[in-house]
C-alpha cells in the first residue's frame, strides 16, 4: 500500500513539473511572438504568378485520320464520319471496332481499332443466314426487319453485358435507320463455335449466325477487353 502511494506521489510531482516547464514554454512562445508582432515587418516580395496552363482537350475521334494497316482507307473514313456523327451518344471514343462485309467469312474482317495510335486487331467475325441464304462465305444483303435472321448495317453502341442462349454476350444498340431494330432483333456480339478457326480449314468458311456479331470462343474476351461498353461499331459492305 505504501508503494502505491509512492507511485501516486511520484506521478503527481511528475505531472506538477512537466505543468511548469509547459507553462514556461507557452509564455517564451508568446513572449516571442508578441517581439515579432511589434516589430516593424519588411514589405513582401511581389512573386509573379505563373501562367497559367491550358489544359488539352482530346479528341480522339479526328486523332487518327489515317485508315490503320488492313482496313479499307473508304471504309475507315466512313466510320469516323459515323462516329462524329454519333458523338453525343457515344462517350468513349477512343477506340471503334469496324465489320467489313465486303470480306468472305474466312477473312480477318471485325476490326478493333485504337484511334491514339492506330493499333489494330482482327479476328474472324459471322453474318446471319438471312444474309447469305445459299451459305456461300459471303454476306450478299442485310436487313433491318424482324425475323428476318439477317446482319444490319450501319453504326452500333455497344451496351451492357448479359448471360443469355450464348453465355455471356452484349447488347448492341441501332443508331441508324438500317438498324434501328438491332435491340428488339437482339442482334449482339457473342461467342460461337461455328466463329472459330478451325471451321477455315475444314469448310473454307466460317458458319452463319442469325444477325448477330458471333465471333470465336476464344475472341469474347479480347472483344470485351478492347471494346467494353459506350464504344462504336461500325458494320458495312460497300467496296
């Protein structure tokens, strides 16, 4: 008991001296500040303000107005003016994926362009039977209408993400009177076996979708990675 009161005492005497030294300390400081307020202060240095800086505004849209390597320089310049076009529905537009249907089924035809710097990437892309009734490889019409199994032209807002018939697949959006249909056609982009490479060598074509944007099971996700939502598609055929 006695040593708790040791304790007690020593810890009050503490808290006594570290009060003094404190109180010392606020009246020096005070002290100090109270010398440096009366005294007579030297008129500040203008500092010039620097410019100011214009911020850039990109717009991706004209930053590539060279067609990339592989695609159409007629057909690139039509989906940019598509895109200009579209511009206030489309809210990212650095980069746009392109469908030539002027290609058989066994070329590289769905193009995934990054308007910055060019950068391309192409893979195998189907078109509906609808479109090529006699399955020759060769897109031969499109069509807007309903039921009608067949591929729309024109340019596309890719939309949200959904698991459906064929997985996972995205909603696409008709900007155009040639495809204004595309929501209730459910025309999407989606994966198929009938889309994949091997079908090339074994049949010389790809299989046909029913107006859908069917690419190879092993493309969905490089579509998806580089597309992504609020991005344009532009599909056409004219040489």
């Amino acid at each position: 008991m006695d040593e708790m009161i040791e304790v007690v005492a020593s810890r009050r005497a503490f808290l006594k001296s570290a009060a003094a030294v404190a109180g010392t300390g606020l009246l020096a400081g005070c002290a100090a500040r109270t010398v440096s307020t009366a005294a007579v202060p030297a008129p500040p240095v203008p500092v010039p303000s620097p410019p100011p800086v214009a911020t850039p505004v990109i717009q991706p849209a004209r930053a590539a107005a060279v067609a990339p390597r592989g695609i159409r320089p007629e057909l690139f310049q039509r989906a940019m003016a598509a895109l200009q076009r579209h511009g206030s529905r489309i809210r990212q537009q650095d980069r746009i994926a392109i469908a030539d249907f002027s290609l058989p089924s066994s070329r590289l035809r769905f193009h995934l362009v990054d308007l910055h710097n060019g950068a391309t990437r192409s893979m195998l892309v189907a078109h509906g039977i609808g479109s090529d009734p006699e399955h020759t490889g060769m897109l031969q019409r499109f069509s807007n209408e309903v039921n009608s199994e067949a591929t729309c032209e024109g340019a596309f807002l890719a939309s949200n993400y959904y698991v459906g018939q064929h997985q996972l697949s995205q909603r696409l959006i008709g900007l155009d009177a040639t495809n204004n249909n595309a929501l209730d056609r459910a025309i999407v982009i989606h994966a198929a076996w009938y889309s994949n490479a091997d079908m090339i060598a074994k049949h010389g074509k790809l299989g046909r979708s029913q107006g859908c944007f069917a690419v190879g099971e092993r493309e969905l996700d490089k579509v998806f990675t580089l597309l992504g939502e609020g991005r344009m598609i532009y599909a056409e055929k004219s040489a």
